[in-house]
C-alpha cells in the first residue's frame, strides 16, 4: 500500500470516530442526568461496574477514572462473579454493565442477581433497547448506532470510543457536581509527576518559628541580626497585632547602608516596603513561581482565604525549585 494510502485509511478512521462522537454528544439528555443523581448520591453502597470483552477493559478504564476523581469505585470481572465474586454486589450498590449487544452471557447473572435485590440499583449501557440489560436496568443509557472502522464495520472501533468517552463525562460530570477540585485531586496522586504539578504553596511553606518575622518598632541595627540569623535575605515585618505590614530585603538593607551613615538607629517601619506580595496557601507552587519571575522577587508571604495582613507562612524560590517545580 502506498504512504498516502495509508494517511487515507488513517484519517478515515478518525473520521468515523469523530461522527461517533458527535452522535454521542446528541444523545446526552435526561437519562443521563438520573445517572449522574444516582451515582453522586449513592452515600452508603459501592459503585459496582462490569463488562465483558473490549466493555470490560474500557470498564475497567470507567472505574479507575471515577475512582481518582472522587466517586470510589472498582470493577468485577463478569466471569468472576457467576464463580464467587457475585458476593461483592451488596445492599444500597449501583452496578453498572456495558455492553455493546446487551446480551453478554457473562453479564446475565448479575443482571438475575440484581434484579432480585431491589436495594441494588442496575444502570444499562447499551445499544439496543430490545436486550435483556436494557429491559431489566433501573436506569439506561443508550449508545448510538455508530459505523465501525474498516472493512466490514467489525473491527470494535467507534463503538469503543464512543464507551470510552461517556465514562470520561460520567466521571467529570460527577467531579464537578461534588465541587472536586485540584486539590482534592492532588491527595489521590501522592506520587509521580502529577503530584508535583499539584503541589501547593502549603505543601512547601516555611511556617511557624520558620518565617522570619520582625517586629516593625525594632532598630535596623536588630534587623541585621535577624536577617542574618534566618538566612533566607528577607523579613517579614508585623505590628504589634502580629499583622503584616512591610518586608524588608537585604538588597533594601544594602542599599540604605551605601545612603545613609546612621541607618541602624532607624525603625524598621520607616525603611520597609509596605505592602508586601502575599498568595493563599492553596495557590499551585508552579503559579507563585510564575509571580515571583513577573515581580523579579525571590519569595512571597502566605496567607490563608481573605487575611492577607496575617502571614501564615513564607516561601522562597529555593523551596519551589527544590521540590523539582519549574
């Protein structure tokens, strides 16, 4: 076969797989929203999901996507159940069984068993409504007719696609009806690179007797000494009400030292730059390490929600860039 050949049978299959989608997206309507309600407030039960052939890798794929976005849920092998395995449906469960024909010989068992439980709720995910999954679900959904890929249309190609991407929407449809955000995300991957992206400024923060603070009524000459003492180049000057009011730097320190002979008799508070850059604990690091190169400053206070006069913690460019974030 000749090289544009092959780029046309490529791009062919991508072609049928996009009008699948776009036949996907029309058939979101109301039975897909009692879907979401069922799932998103299954409080006291499992979400249970199963299928067979390629519905059971993509299943599998439904679970693990569900499950890192805040609806816990695993997969049961269908095989598995009718051997032993059925005993992890439960009271107050959702099962859900995709299957293209709805008349996998796998899934009628759990169909059977499920339907006997009337605390045990079945949502169908399938193609045709005249099959035993559709007829005996609590709640169905119903797959387009969609042309496979290649010669024949018997290739599952369209038809897992358009599986796939309605598990992603169930998913991120019940993310965002639960308020799941990234930080919420950021605890179910603890590891890897993903978590580093999510990393927060909480994460990394000094805090405690770590920040460097400065009582804004003290000499510059003890300013010296703090600063020194810290090692970190800045002060994070407060009132006597313990709120934030200025930083000082030791470039600023420099600086007065080469304009003015007594400067170390003066209260901090009349050199200090009021006002200082101060972020929430929850911004990403990788966002304030992008202020800090914008403002060309080395560290930033932090604060928790609206109190932005009262600093909670500090951060320097150092603990960003040592936590491999760039």
């Amino acid at each position: 076969m000749k090289n544009n050949k092959l780029l046309d049978v490529a791009r062919e299959v991508v072609k049928l797989e996009v009008v699948s989608l776009k036949k996907l997206q029309s058939s979101i309507s109301r039975s897909f929203e009692k879907i979401i309600k069922l799932i998103v407030n299954c409080k006291n039960g499992k979400i249970i999901i199963s299928g067979v052939g390629k519905s059971g890798i993509i299943g599998k794929k439904w679970a693990a996507t569900l499950s890192s976005t805040g609806t816990p849920s695993f997969f049961l092998d269908a095989s598995n159940a009718s051997h032993g395995d059925m005993g992890q449906i439960t009271s107050n469960d959702i099962v859900i069984l995709i299957s293209l024909s709805g008349e996998s010989d796998e899934l009628k068992n759990i169909i059977q068993y499920t339907s006997r439980n009337r605390n045990i709720k079945l949502i169908a995910i399938t193609a045709r409504k005249d099959s035993t999954l559709y007829k005996n679900a609590d709640l169905k959904f119903l797959l387009p007719t969609v042309k496979e890929a290649g010669p024949g249309s018997f290739v599952p190609t369209s038809s897992t696609t358009v599986q796939v991407a309605l598990g992603d929407a169930i998913a991120i449809t019940c993310m965002k009806y639960k308020k799941f955000g990234k930080i919420d995300f950021k605890k179910f991957h603890p590891s890897g690179s993903l978590s580093i992206k999510l990393k927060t400024i909480e994460d990394l923060m000094l805090a405690g007797t770590k920040i460097p603070f400065v009582n804004e009524n003290n000499s510059m000459r003890n300013a010296l000494n703090i600063i020194t003492k810290k090692g970190l180049g800045v002060l994070v000057v407060r009132n006597n009400n313990k709120k934030t009011t200025g930083i000082l730097t030791d470039g600023d320190l420099k600086r007065l030292s080469n304009s003015t002979n007594n400067y170390k008799n003066l209260k901090i508070k009349k050199v200090m730059k009021k006002k200082p850059i101060s972020v929430d604990k929850d911004v990403l690091a990788a966002e304030a390490l992008s202020i800090m190169n914008t403002k060309k400053i080395t560290s930033l206070c932090v604060h928790d929600k609206n109190e932005k006069n009262k600093t909670i913690g500090f951060i320097h460019i150092h603990n960003i860039l040592d936590a491999n974030i760039t």
